[in-house]
C-alpha cells in the first residue's frame, strides 16, 4: 500500500514563485476592497488606521514591497528622473562651490514632486556615445544648469525626443527655455564701483573663453570668438564700462589687462593675477575684476605673495556670491544665489512637467560691497 500523500500548505510569494506580489494580492489576503488597499498605502484617503495597519501587515506577509516603480511610472507617462548635463568632467564640477549650490536648489525642487536628478558628465571623448545614451535613456526632462558653450550637439538628440529642455544661457537653442543673467551689466556693476573709488588702472580675469584656453594675455578678436557666453558677456560688460583712451580702444590695452584663466579655479586665478601684478608699480593695475569668486581668491593669494596689501595696494572684485570662509576677507562681488537659481530651474521643471508652458525668464544679480575693494593709493 503507498504511502499517504503529504499536503503543502502554498508558499509565500517570493518563495518558490517567481511572479512579483501585486497590490490584489494585498488586497485579498487583508480582506478589503482593491481600491482600499490603495489608499492605506498612498495615505491619500479616509482609511481608518485599524485597516491600514491589517494592509501592512498583509503586505508584510506575501512579500510586498509597494507599487512597482515600472508600472507606476507608465501609467504617469514619467519615469521620475531629470537629467542634468554637465559640459566638464564631474570631478572638476563637484569642486565648484556655486555648481553645488545650485545642483543643491535643484535637487530639493525636484525632490518634492519626487524626482531625481541623473548626473550625466559631456566628455569630448565619448560624446557620440554620450549621444546615443541621451536619445534613448529614461528622463522626463533635460537641464543644462553650468557655463557651457553657445553650441553643443546634445541638444538635437534631446529635442528630437520632445522633452523640455532647460538652460541658464548656454547652450543658445530656441527648444531650450533659459533662465539667463544679464552678463555684461552685471560685470559693469563691479567695474562701475572701481572707477567710482578713482581706479584708473584695472585688469580683468576671465573664465575659460573656449575649450582649451590656455592662461595668458587675451585680445577683443578672442572675446568675440568666444564659445562660452558667460565668459564672452563678462569680458564684454568689462570692456564696454572701462573708459576710453582713444577713438576705438576700450581701457589702457586689451593684450595687457585682459588675462583668460585656462580653468576657474584658485591656482589659475593666481597665476592670472601674477600676470598682471609681477609688474613695476607704475604700470600694474590698482585693481583686478575677476569672473568668478575662486578667480577673485586666486588674485588675493597672488598679492599676498608679492606683498602687496588688499585693499591698500589693490582692490580685487569677484563674481558668484559663494560662501569661503578661509578667506581673510569678505569679497566685493557680484551676487547671484546659486541655491535660488537651482530652485527657480527646478519650478520651472515641474511646471513644464504639470502641463504648463514656461518661458525664458532673467535672474536678477546684485552687487555686494566687502572689504577687498577702497581707493588706490
């Protein structure tokens, strides 16, 4: 006679099944309708807590983690994920203070609707396959939040997918919606409060004009054919505030007060400010505007190590607004929040994303007034 057969009682899901718990499942085992089992767990409804508690523990017991991300976002039409373009390597990027803040207003906009930033690095080795990722990968929108170039080839894979795209002045494609600065006024702000104290001699540091750009003397030609707009606008506002010495040239001589920075970042700003400064005391600027606030903070290492005392010997301007508090000095420079503007971009995201039809809009700057800048001596 054969031995009885011996029963099993079924396994929970995820023991010897393979099919993903589903919300029904719930459902059924804690006794209560589908659409209840979706309100306990969305906490969006008038469940009663006793109920709420007999769903999580259902859900505890067949191995139900919530709502498949996958279905979830096909029925929203989003998958939950910004991409933000960085046109530098993400090492370079990462140190700068204001890219953090702003990456920082950015993420906590987007975090409140839920969704996440990916972080995509433009390397010009890889970028045709940088090219094909971005045509096909998961992203409900695109920003390009950095000083980048006028063109990049990016934006025709991106638009091609209908998207909303995103840019704080570059790249300069009608399918972007930009928050911009106007650069050249904000730079005249500073350059206006030099020549105010009576600073006649005044050099200009400038970010990077192009890909490439070596630290050194740089001519109007180079500003012109400049490929980053920031860098351009700055230079440009520089330019167009300083007074004239003759019938067509802008300030004492563009190849001698106009140093590009290879990189925006201290060590450069330095050996632009050297550039100018290792000079006899009749011939180098009393004042220096640099782009940036590492640039700034480059000058005033520079002058310490000549010497020379700031703002006694000389005034330096910077521009950004970040906090450095290893600095000795509170910097004279052009303010733009970077949290702000990181927070304002990401609004402009989520009203994209809601239906609604942004439109380029100007972030306002301000000029703040430190301890790095007086009359020249």
């Amino acid at each position: 006679m054969p031995p009885p057969r011996q029963t099993e009682s079924p396994a929970p899901h995820g023991e010897g099944d393979a099919r993903r718990p589903t919300l029904k499942d719930v459902a059924a085992r804690a006794g209560v309708s589908l659409s209840t089992a979706s309100l306990a767990f969305s906490g969006r409804g008038p469940v009663a807590e006793a109920t709420i508690e007999r769903v999580r523990v259902a859900a505890e017991d067949i191995g139900y983690a919530g709502p498949d991300p996958v279905a979830s976002s096909l029925r929203a039409g989003r998958c939950g994920v910004v991409a933000v373009i960085v046109e530098a390597p993400l090492a370079s990027a990462l140190r700068d203070p204001y890219a953090l803040q702003v990456l920082d207003g950015l993420a906590d906009e987007l975090g409140r609707e839920g969704l996440g930033l990916l972080l995509l690095a433009q390397d010009p080795q890889d970028l045709d396959e940088l090219t094909s990722r971005v045509s096909t990968m998961a992203m409900d929108a695109a920003v390009f939040p950095f000083c980048g170039p006028a063109e990049n080839p990016l934006v025709d894979a991106l638009s091609g997918r209908g998207i909303p795209l995103f840019a704080t002045g570059a790249p300069d494609h009608p399918t972007l919606v930009q928050l911009t600065t106007d650069e050249a006024a904000a730079q005249s702000l500073a350059v206006s409060h030099l020549l105010g104290l009576g600073h006649t001699r005044i050099g200009h540091i400038t970010l990077p004009l192009s890909p490439g750009a070596a630290t050194g003397p740089v001519d109007r030609d180079a500003i012109d054919g400049a490929a980053y707009p920031d860098a351009k606008g700055r230079a440009l506002g520089f330019l167009a505030t300083m007074p004239r010495t003759g019938a067509d040239d802008p300030g004492t001589s563009t190849t001698t007060t106009l140093i590009q920075s290879s990189t925006p970042d201290l060590a450069e700003g330095e050996a632009a400010a050297r550039l100018l400064l290792d000079r006899p005391v009749g011939e180098r600027p009393t004042a220096i505007v640099a782009q940036s606030d590492l640039l700034a903070a480059g000058a005033l290492r520079a002058a310490a190590a000549l010497g020379l005392g700031v703002p006694e010997d000389l005034s330096v301007t910077g521009y950004d607004g970040v906090d450095l508090p290893w600095l000795d000095h509170t910097l004279t420079t052009i303010v733009q929040p970077g949290t702000d503007k990181g927070r304002r971009l990401g609004q402009m995201v989520r009203s994209a994303l809601s239906g609604e039809m942004p439109v380029t809009e100007t972030f306002e700057v301000a000029l703040r007034i430190g301890t790095t800048t007086a009359p020249p001596a």
